[in-house]
C-alpha cells in the first residue's frame, strides 16, 4: 500500500514537471516561428464581454511589418475596424489616424502615449501576442493540447489593490505554423467578468503583394491634416505670455546659436523630426513666411532633437535646397524647456523675448500671429 501511495505521487510530480517542460517548449517553438515573419496580414473577430455586462463583437483586418528596432511594440501596422470609418497607422515613430468620411487625419507622436493607440478604433484589431508572444509578469503557466491546438494559458497575480482577481491570458496556438491563432484575456472585478477573445483569420504570412507604405500613406496625399487644439490646461500652454527658455544650440553645419543673441528679431521656431510626414509638408510653407517676413525682422530655426536622425535630417535638408532657413540641434533641457512632446510644435517669440503663440501641427495662423507681432513692434 506504502509503496502504491509513493509510486503514485511520484507519477503526478513527473507528469507536472513534465507539463511544465512542455509550456516552455511549446513558449520556444513560438516564438522560433515568430522570428520568420517579416510581414503578416489577417482578419480580427473580437467578442468581448465587458464588467457592465454588455457584450459586443468587433470585426476587422490588420497589416504589420516586423521592425525588431521599435521600442513601443516591435512592429509597424495599419488596423482597421469593418463598422468604423477610420484607418490607424503605426510607423515606429508616430501614428496616424483617420476619419474617412471627413477626408481628414490626425498624428500624434508623443511616445509616452503611444501604447494607448491599441485602445483606440483600428488599435482594438491588433494582436500583439501573434508577432510577440508576452509571458512577462506571469504567475504560472499551463498547456493543454487537441489534434490541432495547443492552449497556452498564462495566469497572472491578483491585484488586491483594486480587487482584480483570476486574471489569465490563453493563447491558441495552430500545431501546423505553431503561430498564435487566438487570444482570451480574462479577469474578474467586484464579482463582475472582463472577457476579450481575439479570433485571428485569413493569415497571409510574408506576402510582398500585400506590401503597406507605413511612411508614406496613400490618405496623406488626399486627405486634410486636422490642426489638433491644444488645451489651455495644456503644459505647453503654460509658456505663452513667459519669457521664452535661453538656449545654446549648435546649427548643422555647427555654428554656435544662441537665444538671447536673437533679441529684437521676431524669432519662429519650427521643431519638426525627418520622420515626421506633416513636418516635412510644411517646410516650404515655413520657408515662405521666411522669405516674406526676413526683411521685417523675423528669424525661422528649424530644430530637431531625435539626435539618432541627425544625419538623415542633414540629408533632407541637402536633398532640398529650396528650404534654406537655418536648421539647429536640439537637446534634452530644449526639449524640456519647450514642452517638446508632438510634432510639429511651433513656437512665435517677439521681440522682448516672450511667447506670444504656441501650436501643434502648421496653420494659417502662424502667419497672422506674425503680423500680429509685427504691428505691434
């Protein structure tokens, strides 16, 4: 009997340590098939169940190219949801969005935020687990297996604080690609269940025909860029009327600029970045104030502070002789002092030396706030 009793514990220690080798297999062999996609399209069927108790399904298509250099998700991707008229574009540097009907778009590129854009419509269809698999923070993981599914479900620990409890994550995995075919999220709060199912279907893997210019998107060329209003509570807000931030820049070609040696000019600043479309659009436009006003006392720099682009910016600039007003490397403490968090941010100082206008994308604005400035001097 003693002997029954022994063989019988050690059977049930072998199977789960067994199973518990066979998680981490399975967890490896993932993310080996993962590392051959370079690009993935699929379809999206989402069914949710919310903690209000209402329920809802989402339907919708996603292309993503892999771009192991991105910090944010590791990959670039355009979403969009079949009952929403909008697309949302994520290029590893900022994030478009659209609304079809209106012909108009919006960017951000504040990257503190970045992640909030799988919140947003088009952002609900993308599944990050199919092109990286996440087992971060777990508190154990289980697998079970039919002929054509391994279920890999990965339990996370309660949040006691807020009263959430029995959270888990199941990954459906296809025996044949060894790929994530569907994802559940599960939690409970007060009793009440949050379930989310993502259904992933139609996967073409590595398709070139189905190339996406994550860049260059064929609604840019058509559609209007929506000027974001930047709210009076706005941090950046908080600069309009103050006396503008010192600084001491160097330009590209590394000549020393510095802020209080342009005091009695109208100075505009253009803080843009290479990979920024709008940015780019906008330069002509800048460079015409400049020619317009540069005889009436207005100075244009143009500062970037993404330091890694500082070569491809130089090269733009080369590349584009026409735009000749003078082009300054940013930094940190700029960046900081400036409220640098989106671009384009322009920014209007008067002769005093004080913000007299802040913005965030270009605008007709600009302009009349430069005659403003100037019919006051």
């Amino acid at each position: 009997m003693r002997k029954s009793v022994i063989f019988l514990i050690m059977s049930l220690f072998l199977s789960s340590y067994a199973l518990a080798q066979s998680a981490e297999q399975i967890i490896s062999a993932v993310r080996k098939s993962q590392e051959s996609i370079k690009t993935i399209s699929y379809k999206i069927v989402r069914h949710d169940t919310l903690v209000t108790g209402n329920q809802r399904t989402l339907t919708g298509h996603v292309k993503v190219r892999v771009d192991t250099s991105d910090h944010t998700f590791g990959f670039l991707f355009w979403a969009k949801e079949d009952s929403v008229k909008s697309q949302l574009v994520y290029n590893g540097n900022m994030s478009y969005a659209t609304n079809d009907d209106q012909k108009a778009y919006s960017i951000s590129t504040d990257r503190s935020s970045m992640k909030d854009i799988l919140y947003s419509a088009g952002g609900r269809m993308v599944v990050t687990d199919m092109v990286k698999l996440d087992t971060s923070g777990t508190s154990g993981v289980s697998i079970s297996q039919n002929k054509r599914f391994y279920y890999l479900t990965i339990n996370y620990p309660d949040l006691t604080k807020y009263d959430v409890s029995k959270r888990h994550k199941t990954v459906t995995i296809d025996k044949t690609t060894m790929l994530p075919v569907a994802v559940r999220q599960h939690q409970e709060t007060l009793d009440k269940v949050q379930d989310l199912t993502w259904n992933i279907q139609q996967i073409h893997l590595n398709d070139q025909e189905l190339f996406y210019d994550f860049f260059n998107p064929d609604f840019v060329k058509t559609f209007t860029l929506k000027i974001p209003v930047v709210s009076q509570a706005h941090p950046l807000m908080a600069l309009k009327g103050m006396q503008a931030p010192v600084f001491e820049l160097r330009s590209f070609d590394n000549k020393p600029i510095t802020l209080p040696e342009t005091l009695g000019k109208i100075l505009l600043l253009d803080f843009w970045e290479v990979w920024c479309g709008p940015c780019i659009e906008s330069m002509p436009k800048v460079q015409h104030l400049y020619e317009k006003y540069k005889d009436k006392g207005l100075l244009v720099y143009g500062i970037i502070n993404d330091i890694s682009q500082l070569e491809s910016s130089k090269k733009l600039i080369r590349k584009n002789p026409e735009i000749h007003f003078p082009m300054l490397v940013g930094n940190d403490t700029l960046k900081k002092d400036y409220q640098v968090n989106a671009v384009p941010e322009y920014v209007l100082i008067d002769r005093k030396g004080k913000i007299t206008f802040i913005g965030l994308g270009y605008s007709e604005n600009i302009e009349s706030e430069i005659e403003n400035v100037l019919n006051e001097n």
